[in-house]
C-alpha cells in the first residue's frame, strides 16, 4: 500500500509531524536506529517553559503547554527554573530576570530552595516557578501510538540508503526495503541537511551542535526532589534533579559533523568547575556522562513548511533544543500547512518558520 506520508526520523520531531498527518492521511515513518528519541530527543533536559528562546519559540511554547498539560493525561510535573550568578554577571542576570520572568530572591531565599548554593559567590537569583518536567519518553510514545493508531507504521532499525524522485512522489530505500510515499517529510535531526542531499532538494545550512551531560550522585546525600533546575545567569552551565541524581552541564554549543555524539572531557570538566563554583559541595564522582547534538538552522529558528523549489518534500527540522517543547504547536503547524488551513498560531509568526525565508 503506498503512503501519503514519509517521515524520515524518529526523535520528537518526526513523531510529532507523523502523528498530526495521520489524520490527513497514510503515514510511514522510518527510523535508523533500534529504537525511537535515540539520539537528541534521548539526552534532552526535558524541562518545559514558556518563556525559553526567541519570541518565535515563546508563540510555539505557549501554544503547546494546554497540550503538554492534559493530552492522554498530560506529560508536566513540577519543577521550577532558578537563574542564579555571581556579582560580576549582573547584567547578564538582568537580561535573563527580564526575559524570563524571574521573581527576584536573596541569596538566602535562594539557599532555601537549593541549599548547596554558595552564599560567597552566588550575588544574584531568580526564580520562575512555572517550568515543568516533561516526560520525554511518555511523549514520544503517546505519538507513535497515535500514528498506529490511525492506520500509519512506525518502522525502527531503517535507516535510509537511498532516496528517488518518480511521477507519484518517492521511493525510499529503508532497511533494506522500498518504502513509498506521495510527500516526503524531513525531520532527520542533525541529518536533515543529509537526507536533502540523497532527494536532490538544497541544503539549508543547518549546524549540528554539541551539548555534554553529566550525572553526578546526590550532592551532600540531599533529597532534590524539590529542587528546581538552576541556571548560571548567562546559561554558562545548568544542573537539573533526575531520578535522584543530579545532571549538570556545561550548556556548550559546539559545531559537529552530524553522528552519535560524546562527551568532550575537557569541556565537560570547565563546565563542572563552572558548576562548581557556585556551590558548596564538590563534584567527587561522575556515574555518567553523554552528549546530544542540537541543530539548528542559519537563523535559530524552526523550519516548518515544503520546500520552494520540491513542492512534495516538507521540512520539520531546526528544532534547536527546544523539540519537546514545542512539538504539539510546530506540528500543527505542519499538518495545517499541509492541509491548507490557517495556522492555529499567529500567521506572521507562522510564516517566519518557512523554508522560503532561505530561498
């Protein structure tokens, strides 16, 4: 049976896409890997806030929290976000208090809700108490379900040889089998770039970027389940509370070629020290440690819509970080664009997602 809809990726994006265009039709969605959200989509921080990114991404991020809330139960939990720094990033913290909203703390304030923050060197904080933990997992799966359950397939352990245009749309070589479709969708993640080249479609210039993790244990044996996530003003580095242990990173943003990303010792270690710096308690064991690529696009921002010049070939990539968050918003803004329907968010702010903006 052919498809109406081939979606090449199966981290957030291409999930989320396949399960908005089961509803207009037949969708096939192949994944190289032996399973779903292997690579970016599995080392997310999994925290949802409105007010993270570009006023672009705020328009997407609101737009998805009523989703993210209550859709087959909701995926949040509480968490809270703080944004902590010392004297000398002042204006750093001023622009991240405004932009995100922080309710101003003393630094004692601030040791009430982390109390492994050094009150030597932690001059500034803020709290935003409305930041959630978002069940990545639970996510993906309530999507690929959806996709099942409309008739469409989800194939993992295909990854895409070959890919060729005919008279009714594609042929795609995955796993090894033909897979054809009417429209191609492209939400590769860091190969997106790749997967145009193999359809014969431009490139549009995105950049894979490195992000390192690590887990440490408990800091100083204490209970985090209350913690918020903390920020160095600036974002120079963030931790996080995860089933117990802490996460910590040194939020880089490194160009990489696109492939199964690691850790950089050195630069995990600065960002440690960086973490370091602002608390009482040193860092005496990483469990583990791992790395995602975040791509992004030339401006930042999501590209969502079909190409200019391959009118059957839709693009679903650049999510930058910011998938999950946006996922329920961006789309739906792919099926109402494929559907030809206003878009559910503000058009001027829709349109800034298109491809054409390259052209």
């Amino acid at each position: 049976m052919e498809n109406d809809f081939l979606v090449i990726g199966g981290g957030i994006a291409g999930v989320s896409v396949g399960a908005r265009l089961s509803h207009l039709g037949r969708v096939a969605l192949v994944e190289g890997e032996a399973g779903l959200g292997y690579h970016a989509s599995g080392r997310s921080a999994a925290l949802f806030d409105e007010c993270l990114g570009a006023p672009q991404i705020v328009a997407l991020n609101r737009a998805s929290h009523a989703y993210h809330a209550s859709a087959n139960g909701g995926v949040l939990s509480d968490r809270g976000l703080m944004v902590v720094a010392r004297a000398e990033d002042a204006a750093l913290f001023d622009r991240d208090r405004a932009h995100m909203g922080l309710i101003p703390l003393t630094p004692e304030e601030a040791r009430a809700h982390v109390p492994i923050l050094n009150p030597e060197t932690v001059a500034h904080a803020g709290l935003n108490e409305n930041a959630w933990d978002l069940d990545t997992d639970r996510l993906i799966q309530n999507f690929a379900r959806e996709i099942r359950g409309n008739g469409g397939i989800v194939r993992t352990g295909a990854r895409v040889t070959a890919i060729a245009r005919t008279g009714a749309g594609w042929q795609v070589e995955a796993g090894g089998e033909t897979v054809a479709a009417r429209v191609l969708v492209n939400a590769a993640g860091a190969w997106v770039d790749e997967v145009a080249d193999m359809a014969g479609v431009a490139r549009l210039g995105f950049t894979p970027m490195r992000r390192s993790m690590a887990r440490l244990p408990a800091p100083g044996g204490h209970d985090l389940g209350t913690w918020p996530m903390v920020l160095g003003a600036g974002e120079r580095w963030y931790c996080k509370p995860d089933a117990g242990k802490l996460l910590v990173s040194p939020a880089e943003e490194h160009p990489q070629h696109p492939h199964d990303a690691w850790a950089d010792d050195m630069v995990l270690a600065e960002g440690l020290a960086r973490y370091e710096e602002m608390v009482t308690e040193p860092v005496t064991r990483v469990e583990t440690n791992w790395a995602g690529l975040r791509t992004f696009s030339p401006d930042r921002l999501l590209v969502i819509g079909f190409d200019p010049a391959e009118p059957a070939f839709f693009w679903h990539a650049g999510q930058g970080g910011v998938g999950f968050q946006t996922a329920p918003a961006a789309s739906r803004l792919a099926a109402d664009i494929v559907a030809g329907r206003p878009p559910e968010i503000d058009a001027e702010i829709a349109a800034r997602f298109s491809p054409a903006r390259f052209a």
